[in-house]
C-alpha cells in the first residue's frame, strides 16, 4: 500500500502524505518521499511542487510507536535518510510549497520548515517543534532551518518552549507565511502555487541554491554528529520510558 500519492496537473505536482490517519513518517514513508522528489525534480514538466497531508494532520512527525522497536543501529539508519530527505526538499531546485491543512508536529514540522512557502488553514491546527516535551533533542539541520526561517531569537523560543502554535502564533514567529481560511484554503494554495509556477524556473533554482547554499553548507558540517547525540539520547532510560506513553491511532 502506498504512503505517498502524487498527482500532476497544469506543471503541479502535489505530493500527498496518505500514511494512516495521522501520517506518521516511518521508514517507508521517508523512503516513499525521497523518492517521490527525485523523480520530481527530473520531471521537466513539474515547475512547482504542494507537500501536503489531510485535514486533520499534516503529519504527526516521527512514527514513534514503529521507532521504539528499532535497535540503535537501525535507528541512526532512519535518522540518516530521514535528515537526508528535509535536506533535499531543502536545496530541492524547484519551488516547494507546504499545504498545512492539520497539525505539523515535531518532524513534520521539520518537513514544513524544508519548503519554500508555508501556507496553514486557520483552524484548531497547530504547528511547532515539541521535541523538548519528551525529553528529546532535534538535529542541526533542522536547527539551520528553523533558524533560516524564525530568526535565532524565534527559534530559541520555538526550540526551549516546546509548544504547539495555532496558526496566528505561528505566523508571527514565522514558522509560516500565511494563514487563511478554512473555506479559501485549498483555492489560495492552488493560487500560490501557480503564482511560483510562473518564475523563470532557472532564475528560480539559481537564487534558492544562492540564498540556502550557505545554510545547507552549515547543515551538513554539523548533521552527522547530531544525528548520533540525538540517537544517544533517544536511547536514553528518562527518553525510552516518556516514548512508552506516547501512541498512534492510525
């Protein structure tokens, strides 16, 4: 069974998570994604890309559940292709919009953050990175990311606090760019993405590879040895027993 779709229409293509109720991002998720963006980036048709999930979730984040049976060292295998692919939808050459329409929590969050433009519907959904809730840390490109999007300041607030946003709050800290209405939702999406398909898609790929470089250039000195702190303390005894309470209904 597939855990992502995509559908093209008019140079659009939308890359739908479908992983349950709650799109939970396992291993076959991530690999699904990864794959999906590579043969989108070929794709000469595709000028412009919609991440999105279903109305209630964006996506949960880690399948944490699926993860706690996991040895350490298959854990760091995850680790690795998971931090691999919001770094390729980062540096991804082709605009990439984020359609959260639900809750984007922890890495979802972080996939939100790898997109371009982050459009989220005004309702009872919330956003943010809660990592710090669980006792868990995150990952340094993530950190880049969340840095490249909010400011230090923000993203100090965003990281140590731990708290899920509504969508005005996070507007204003600028996890995303802008909040609209349930009714408009998928019409201003549509909206936004035509309005990036429309760019010179080499003048486009030129500027984001300018403008991120340096960011990604920061991500990957740092990425591996926080994908082995975060591991650690994954596997930490405070960390195991917090992950024990925290379940899925998929």
């Amino acid at each position: 069974m597939s855990l992502v779709k995509t559908d093209r229409q008019d140079g659009i293509a939308t890359v739908t998570l479908t992983h349950g109720k709650v799109n939970a991002l396992n291993e076959a998720t991530v690999e699904e994604l990864q794959a999906a963006f590579e043969d989108l980036r070929e794709d000469d048709d595709i000028r412009t890309v919609v991440l999105t999930g279903n109305d209630k979730f964006f996506s949960f984040g880690l399948d944490i559940p699926d993860l706690y049976d996991y040895t350490k060292e298959g854990c760091h295998r995850f680790l690795v292709k998971f931090t691999g692919l919001y770094t390729s939808i980062f540096q991804f050459p082709k605009p990439v919009i984020a359609s959260i329409g639900g809750h984007a929590i922890a890495g979802g969050c972080i996939l939100a953050m790898a997109c371009d433009y982050r459009l989220m519907v005004d309702s009872k959904a919330k956003i943010g990175l809660n990592e710090i809730s669980f006792g868990s840390s995150i990952f340094a490109g993530s950190v880049e990311m969340l840095i490249f999007c909010c400011g230090q300041r923000n993203a100090e607030t965003v990281l140590i606090g731990g708290q899920m946003f509504p969508a005005e709050n996070a507007l204003r800290l600028g996890l995303v760019d802008r909040v609209v209405s349930a009714g408009d939702f998928s019409e201003e999406v549509i909206a936004t993405a035509v309005m990036y398909a429309d760019k010179d898609p080499d003048a486009f790929a030129a500027l984001k590879a300018l403008l991120r470089s340096p960011v990604v250039d920061q991500m990957e000195r740092c990425e591996q040895e926080s994908i082995r702190a975060f591991n650690d303390i994954w596997y930490s005894e405070t960390v195991r027993e917090n992950l024990k309470g925290i379940k899925i209904h998929s």
